[in-house]
C-alpha cells in the first residue's frame, strides 16, 4: 500500500526547499521517490502565492482526505431524512435537487443510488420506492393498432404555439391510464403542462360516456382557464365536442404513436405508476384515492421546475 507523507516529513520537505535542495534531492533524504515530491509540493502550495508552508500542506492534505469517499460524510442523521424521502417515492435526482435548493444537505443523487444499491445487498428495501422497481422487461412484437379513428380531429400541428412554449398556464394532456385486463377500471389523467399539476379521475369503464362523465367536473373546477387539451388517439376521447362545449376548452390530438408528443403526461403516467402499478385492478379505487394520489405527486419536486412542487408553481 502507498504511505501517505506525514506531517513531519512535511517540515523536513519545507525547510530543505527553503535550503534550495532540489526534488530529487529531497526525495533521497527522504527515502521517497521524486514524483512523489513533486506531487506532494503542487497539490499542497499555498493558493494564493504557490509557496509550500508545511503546516498549511498539511492542513490541505487532511481536509482533502476528510472529503474522500473513504470516508462517511454523511450522518445517521442525513440519512434518515433521505430515507423519508424516499419512502414518500421521490427520485434519487429529486431528493438531491430539493435538499440542495434549501440549502438543507449537499448530496448528489450517484450517492443516493450507491446508497440504494448498498442496501438492498443488505437485504434492504429501499429500492422498491424507486420508479423502475417494479418495471419487467417484455418482448414487443408489432400488431395491428384496432383503435377507432374519427374524421375531423384537430391536429396537434394546429395547435398555438404558446401551448408548445409552455408560455402560460391552462395548457393541459389527457390520457387513460389502464388497470388490471379482468376488468374495465382505469383512471383518466390531466396534466398541466406549464407546472405539471395533475388531476386524477376514477374511470368503472374506458369509454367516451365515462370520460366525459369524469372529465367535465374536474376542467370546471379549475380556478385558471383550460384552454386546451392535448390528448392520444384512443376512442375514450372521441366525444370531445362534447367536452368542448361542457367546458369552453379546445381539443387537439396528438399523431398516432408518437408519444413524446404528449411527454408530460406520459412521464407524469409513469409517477403514477408507483401507486397504481400495471396489471393490477383498480376497482378498489374511489374518487377519494385519486384526489389523495394526485395530491401526493402534486407535492413531489420535479427537476425542470427547479425542484419546486407543482403545486407550488401552480398558483391558486
């Protein structure tokens, strides 16, 4: 194992430089080799004039190997507050952000997954809060898409360009989120998309009665103005004249298999997950347990929001 110099190797170093003995020199009385001299004396010179002071080198050597990943930087303390992050299904990325913007702990979010990672080699279950825990990989094979198709749909090509810039809040993604194949119970999602603000209803059925049913009181309750609804192809939303009307919101739809069109939503889909995993049965849900899950992600920090809530940005 490489020995690290010592303090008193320091002063001897110092004061044979003061004597103008040369690295190599200073190597051979002190039995080291002259790289290692001459790395001691540049990553330890004073900063502000490039002298070497032994009790200063010193000082920089012991505060760069306090600060090495030898070592705990990291409380029981601070990791218990992670922990309760973690456990609310915050990201590593979002603890870290959040932390860092109240000035509450400087951690990066690599250390949080090592730490994940770590203890899940324990025997730990903190990384079944993470988004992708319950994710499967599964082979796709191309098949025909037998959704129905409806003449007279705005394309999202029409739409205004504010709504593209995220230039103003009342833009907002719809989409059905599907439960277990045994029955019909789904959720329908609204997102905005200037604050991601979601809202979350309670579907028995994937039809356009239900959607619209569901839809409506939850546009008009809204305190701004919802100006448009982008939205995918599927045949739950082909009653959307009537939702128009209902609501004073315009509809555009987005092109067929182009999700990324809809990106807010399908990534604010993905959040939801966590508490409605896929292939599971959501006929247990009521009304109530949507109002509390859209709550719950309303008041998680999102990175492009500069790790402030939704709710936060979404002035009410």
């Amino acid at each position: 194992m490489y020995p690290q110099i010592t303090a008193a190797e320091r002063y001897t170093l110092g004061l044979l430089r003061r004597l103008g003995y040369t690295a190599a020199a200073i190597a051979r009385v002190l039995g080291r080799h002259r790289s290692t001299i001459g790395r001691e004396v540049r990553r330890n010179a004073t900063h502000y004039d490039g002298g070497y002071r032994p009790h200063l080198a010193d000082g920089y050597a012991r505060s760069r190997r306090s600060r090495s990943r030898r070592n705990q930087r990291f409380s029981t303390a601070d990791w218990a507050l992670v922990h309760a992050r973690l456990r609310e299904n915050w990201s590593p990325e979002q603890v870290a952000g959040r932390f860092r913007s109240e000035h509450q702990l400087q951690i990066s979010h690599e250390t949080i997954y090592r730490h994940i990672w770590a203890d899940k080699r324990a025997g730990g279950r903190l990384h079944t809060h993470l988004r992708g825990a319950r994710k499967q990989c599964r082979k796709r094979y191309g098949h025909y898409d037998s959704r129905g198709r409806l003449a007279g749909k705005r394309p999202i090509t029409a739409r205004p360009a504010i709504v593209e810039a995220r230039g103003r809040i009342g833009d907002w993604e719809a989409d059905t989120i599907l439960g277990a194949t045994s029955d019909a119970h789904c959720l329908l999602s609204l997102v905005e998309r200037k604050t991601g603000y979601l809202l979350l209803g309670k579907l028995a059925a994937r039809t356009t009665a239900e959607v619209n049913r569901r839809a409506a009181p939850l546009i008009q309750a809204q305190p701004h103005p919802v100006h448009t609804i982008t939205s995918d192809n599927g045949t739950e939303f082909h009653g959307y004249a009537a939702l128009e009307a209902q609501t004073e919101t315009r509809f555009y739809f987005a092109t067929p298999h182009h999700a990324w069109e809809r990106g807010t939503n399908e990534n604010t889909n993905g959040l939801v997950r966590q508490y409605a995993p896929k292939r599971q049965s959501m006929a247990h849900l009521t009304q109530q347990d949507c109002t509390a899950m859209a709550r719950h992600l309303n008041h998680r920090p999102r990175k492009r929001l500069g790790y402030r809530t939704p709710e936060e940005c979404d002035v009410r």
